[in-house]
C-alpha cells in the first residue's frame, strides 16, 4: 500500500480537491468527488468517468480497504441480481470543508462573553451528563474496570476518537489500564476551551465506577493521542 494511502486513513483534517488527488491520486479523488453528491453504482460511476467497471471497481476496492468508502447492496426494479451501489464512508466525509467546529467554539466563546464562565461550565456538566446518559446502557453489563474501560473505547471509536485500551503491570503486580485516544473530534474547540478536557476524564471516571483515573496528555495540549491512566484496583 502506497504512502500517501497509509497517510489518508488517518487524514481527519478538511482537505482540498488538490490535496485529494495528491494523496488519492486523481482516479480516486474524482471517484471521491462523484461519490460526495450521491451513492453510485460500478456501472453509474464508470459511464460518468468514461472508464470501465473493471478499472473503476479495482479503484473502489482500494479506496473501501481504506475505509474511505462502504457497498450496500440495492434492488433494481427490473428483474435479475441486485447491484451493488457504493457510498462514502463518515471517515471520507470528514475530508471535506467542516464548520461545526467553529462554529461549536463561536458558541461557547459566546456564552462566555455574555453570561460568563460559570455559564459554560454548566453547559459543559449537562453535556457530560447528557453523554453519560447515552453510554450508560452499553456499560451497564459490564462488571470489572477492564471490561467497562473497553466498552468505554468501543462507545468512543464509534463517536470519532479512535480509542483503544492497552494494559501495563508495574513491578509490584498491579495493574493500569491506558486509554489511549489517537483521535480528538472536538480537537478544534478543546485547544480553546480545555474545560472540554477536564469534563471529559471527569465523565470517564463516573462511567468506570469511580475508578482512579489520571490524564496526563491531550491532543489539545499537543500531544500525540489523549491519554488516561485507570487503576483496576480501585473499583
């Protein structure tokens, strides 16, 4: 797999029609292009590029290893086989211009200015409780610090954070969890406003049964990956 292929599937920033076709290649960033309208077919997107199904379904395939696009299946109202129509994925839409961020820090930096800090705080808090209250019944079976922390990381993957859990023992036997997240979706808003951050680890620790838990680094704070520390011996 090409470099700059290794380099677009974790490419989260806007990117522009150029930057598409330096990392995709112009083939596979017009095939991005026709795919941001609408869902295609093989057979749709080969007569809109002029080439042939064969050489457009070998470039869908790279950009679907990628996760950059999804196939699902659609009936044709004539008789005979379903086709196959192919869609981008949330990970190639996040390639294009977003303004939610901006518009998300333009918010806060309002209700700031005009109702003060104390205002964003509990802004902040009934955001943190609203999240708990949506992951609550996925962590709701899960008995141990370990097996409610990788839950915790499923539930993050899924809203954009790219999380994973790895387990470190130290030399007297214990144990700590790191919860590792290689990708900040607020990461715009968390340089701004690190309350983000704080109200975050806070959830965390409520959602892990108040189990101990230490945040050391933050993508907002220049960091690589956010990263939390979890005893599994204190809850």
């Amino acid at each position: 797999m090409s470099s700059t292929l290794n380099d677009v599937r974790n490419a989260e920033a806007s990117l522009s029609a150029g930057d598409l076709v330096e990392l995709l290649g112009d083939t596979r960033a017009r095939l991005v292009h026709l795919l941001h309208g609408s869902a295609a077919s093989v057979a749709g997107l080969a007569g809109e590029m002029g080439l042939s199904e064969v050489a457009v379904r070998r470039h869908l395939q790279v950009l679907e290893r990628n996760g950059l696009v999804s196939a699902h299946t659609v009936r044709n109202d004539r008789p005979g086989r379903p086709s196959a129509h192919y869609a981008l994925t949330d990970k190639a839409r996040r390639l294009f211009p977003d303004n939610s961020a901006e518009l998300a820090g333009e918010l806060m930096d309002f209700l700031t200015d005009e109702h003060g800090r104390a205002e964003l705080l509990r802004f902040l808090r009934w955001r943190a409780e609203h999240q708990a209250q949506r992951y609550a019944p996925a962590l709701a079976g899960s008995g141990t610090v370990a097996d409610r922390t990788e839950v915790l990381a499923q539930l993050l993957s899924r809203d954009g954070f790219d999380a994973d859990v790895t387990a470190v023992t130290a030399p007297d036997g214990s144990t700590t969890l790191q919860l590792v997240q290689g990708h900040c979706a607020l990461e715009a808003v968390a340089e701004e406003h690190p309350e983000l951050c704080a109200f975050e680890a806070s959830l965390f620790k409520q959602l892990l049964g108040g189990a101990k838990l230490s945040r050391r680094q933050t993508i907002a704070g220049g960091a690589s990956a956010c990263v939390c520390h979890i005893r599994t011996d204190d809850a």
